[in-house]
C-alpha cells in the first residue's frame, strides 16, 4: 500500500483498476481490507481507491485519537483525492464511513460524483441534518408560503422539506405530484448548492450560434431596398435564398426589427392651398361648435349595389365561418344622402337614385324641415362639383340660416359623417343580400331608424395644432425619401 501525508498523519491507500474513481471508506471496526471484495469487483470497470483510515490499519494516529472528529476524517478523504488526482469520486462509505461520505458532500461538493451511503448510524445523522437544515428551512417555508412564487420553485422547496422530515421517495412523489427521477434531482441540487440552487435553473446551451450582426444588418439593408427580382417587394423565401438563412430567421430578424416587407398603408396629402385655414374652420366646429346652431357633417355615399348572390350560402357553425359565393347578381344601385348631428349622433338620411344637384337641394329641403326652424345650420361638406352648381347657391341665398364649410381637396377623413358611412357598410351593406334596388333602401332606412333610437355621437379629439404637425412630419418624411 502507498502512504500519503494528510494534516499530521500518514493515510495508507491504495487503487486498482482503470476508469471512473470509486472512494471506499470503511467502517469502525475495520479498515480498508474489508472493501476487498468490492475491489475487485469495480476494477474490472472503475478505478477502486480503498483506505485505512487515520487509527486504523496501516494508518497512523496522532497522540489525541479521541478527540477525532468527522470533519478530520473527511479532511483526511480530501488530501487523498486531491493527492491520488482523483476527483470528482463517487463515495461509498459505510457505518460511520457514510457521515464521512456525507460530510464531504455536504462541504465539499466538487470534489463528489454520487454517494452511495451503507448502514449510515441515523440517529447520529439526524442531529446533523437538523442543524444543516435549520437556516435554510425558514426560507424554504417562506417559498412554500409566498402566492407570488413561481410554482416550479414551491415544489422543489416542498420536495426538500418533505425529505429533511423524513418522507420517503414515494410519498414526496405523491406530494409534490413529481417523477421519481425530479425528486432524486432536486435533493441532489441542493445538498450541492443549496437554497439558491433551487431557485435558478442550470443555463444550457443555445440550440443554435447567434446570427452574426453582419449579416442581421446586410437583411435590414436588402428589405429597405428593391428585390432584385420582378417582384414589388421581398418575401420571406426570397429573403431567405438571398441571404442564405432559414426562413424562420429571417422572419425572426424582420420581427426584431419591426419589419413587414407585405404590409403597406395608404396616404395622401392635400395639396390645397388653403389647407390650414380649412382645417381650422373644420376643427373649430368639431371641438367648439357655435352657440343656438346645430353642426351637420354631410356627405353622399354614391353606387351602393343591390347585390344578391348566386347561390345560397352556409351558415356559421363550431368550427366553420359562415360562406357567400365570390359571385353575385347586381340588381341596381343607389344614393345614401346622410347628414350627421354632431351633437347627438342622429343621421337624418334619404335614398335617391342618383347623385345631382337636383338630387343635393331635395336632401337640403329635407335638413330644412327637420331641424328646428330658429337655428343655424353648419354643413360640413367635401368638393364635389354638385354642392357649389349656380342651383345650390341661390338655393342657399333664399335659405340664410345655412352655412357650408367645405373641407380641403383630399382630406375626407376630416368629414365625420365617413366614420358613419364605414359603420353601416361594415355592419348591413357589405354582407346583405339584396334582390331588389327597394330591398336595399329598406334596410338602409331600416338600419338609419335603429341608429336614431339610440346614438352614439362620434368625439373628435385631436386639436388643429396636432395634425398639423403630423403632416409636417409627413411631409419631411416624403421629402427625404424623394
């Protein structure tokens, strides 16, 4: 057997075999004879490493045996890991060789690879536990008892109180509603690291290397760019051949990078000159309407189709949206003349088949008797040909109590009536089925009458200051580009 110095003493070991490190320590009683039999046994596959521990066997004693402690024992166990370059091991101790083994478990981790621990002396063990566990059990308590903690770490908190309390592998299982395998774990987590090694999970590697900056940046440059091909903008699989990544990446990078090559939006900036004072005039009735006066934004919504489809559709059902045949049969159109109260909400609205000045002064005769007589009336209105004919405008001079304010060349979405107009086509023309041009009219009657029995006005809230803004960002923005 070799000798090996350890804090004062000389420790008798041996090793045989090849592979991984078994570390044997043996029982009182005894010495490092009684592994014989294991010995040989793991050599045919592991490197067995037995020992005469200090006062036993080969091994020497200092002159104060009886006051040895397990902390000395397991020191000693260190030195011959360290010094036969053996480390990490799997310990197998027995009797009080097993506090041994768990001592330098406990203490010394990195230098374990497994404990196997045979006929450990319990009641000895206990008080050992105990105190180990003693801190550390009111923060485990207080993870178990905290609402607010993630739940993967209260049943790794739970599997280590159960066992500090005795329970066995199947009733910690059945407990923490756990695998065999996660209670073995989790103990094993945390006589290495304790506490704070419940509480974070081991960083694994990523499933894939980082796209290099480079080529993320050369992806941006190309998208912001024309595709080479006959194509008015990239796709995901042509980005991809382009660029030589995955598709999936280069969706990922678009998506870091707020991206969407098949997404777009429609503008357009007025280009009236008197653009600013219009909007000012618009905004003002909207945010600040005139006293004893009623504000009506008015507009016509031209060439609504009576339309019936070719064959009958299905119906909504679990799983199933409801169907219409792409095709149709046109039966018609007509004339939504519509004028929103600004006030309340209320449309006063007629159908008429076409869209003439005639037609336009029918519609102001109609505002004309369903408003009250005393107050003024503000039309807010857009630029087509038929509100500014000679007709209307005598028609106006005999009517004083009626003031147009027309809104700047394209710019209808400064005419509320059209946040209307989209509600009712969203909501009865678009998927209603029509077999006539009358049918049509009813339901748009039909569907002004149950608008009018409960109104909802429409609140403009930006100021003129605020979209003018907007449109000198736009602008700036089209200039730079252009």
């Amino acid at each position: 057997m070799a000798t090996l110095e350890a804090r004062g003493v000389e420790i008798a070991w041996s090793a045989r075999g090849e592979g991984r490190p078994f570390l044997l320590i043996h029982e009182t009683g005894a010495d490092g004879s009684v592994w014989d039999p294991l010995v040989r046994v793991l050599a045919a596959g592991a490197r067995a490493i037995s020992y005469d521990r200090r006062g036993w066997g080969d091994s020497s004693a200092p002159q104060d045996y009886g006051r040895t402690t397990i902390e000395e024992q397991s020191e000693d166990a260190v030195s011959l890991l360290e010094g036969a370059e053996a480390a990490p091991a799997v310990l197998v101790g027995a009797g009080v060789g097993a506090m041994i083994a768990l001592d330098l478990l406990l203490r010394r981790p990195e230098l374990t690879g497994g404990t196997v621990l045979i006929e450990p002396p319990v009641l000895q063990l206990l008080p050992i536990a105990t105190e180990a566990l003693s801190e550390d059990r009111r923060r485990l308590e207080a993870i178990v008892s905290d609402r607010n903690t993630a739940q993967k770490h209260v049943w790794r908190a739970r599997i280590v109180l159960l066992t500090a309390d005795g329970a066995g592998t199947n009733a910690i299982m059945r407990a923490a509603g756990v695998s065999k395998t996660a209670v073995w774990r989790w103990q094993e987590r945390f006589m290495a690291a304790g506490v704070d090694g419940l509480l974070r999970d081991k960083t694994r590697p990523p499933g894939r290397a980082p796209i290099e900056s480079g080529r993320v940046a050369e992806v941006v440059r190309l998208t912001q760019s024309d595709p080479p091909h006959e194509a008015t903008h990239w796709t995901a699989r042509a980005m991809a051949k382009a660029s030589g990544l995955a598709v999936s990446t280069v969706q990922e990078i678009w998506k870091a990078h707020g991206l969407a090559p098949h997404r777009w939006r429609a503008f357009k900036l007025s280009t009236d000159p008197a653009f600013v004072a219009k909007l000012h005039d618009v905004v003002g009735l909207y945010v600040d309407p005139p006293a004893h006066a009623v504000v009506l934004s008015v507009d016509e919504k031209s060439q609504i189709q009576a339309l019936d489809r070719s064959q009958p559709g299905l119906p909504m059902k679990k799983g199933r949206a409801g169907t219409m045949t792409h095709d149709y049969k046109r039966h018609g159109t007509t004339t939504l003349f519509a004028a929103l109260n600004m006030l309340d909400g209320k449309v006063i609205g007629c159908c008429m088949p076409r869209h003439r000045n005639g037609e336009f002064r029918r519609f102001l005769q109609q505002l004309d008797r369903q408003t009250p007589a005393k107050l003024d009336l503000h039309l807010i209105l857009d630029n087509y040909a038929t509100h500014k004919t000679p007709a209307v405008k005598r028609w106006l001079k005999r009517h004083p109590r009626f003031h147009l304010h027309f809104i700047p060349t394209s710019a209808s979405w400064l005419n509320m009536v059209e946040r209307f107009f989209a509600e009712i086509t969203r909501k009865r023309i678009r998927r209603g089925i029509f077999k006539s041009v009358a049918e049509l009219k009813s339901a748009i009657i039909d569907y002004l009458g149950h608008h009018n029995a409960n109104p909802k006005p429409f609140i403009w809230t930006k100021s003129a200051g605020e979209i003018l803004e907007k449109v000198a960002r736009a602008k700036h923005a089209f200039e730079s580009v252009h």
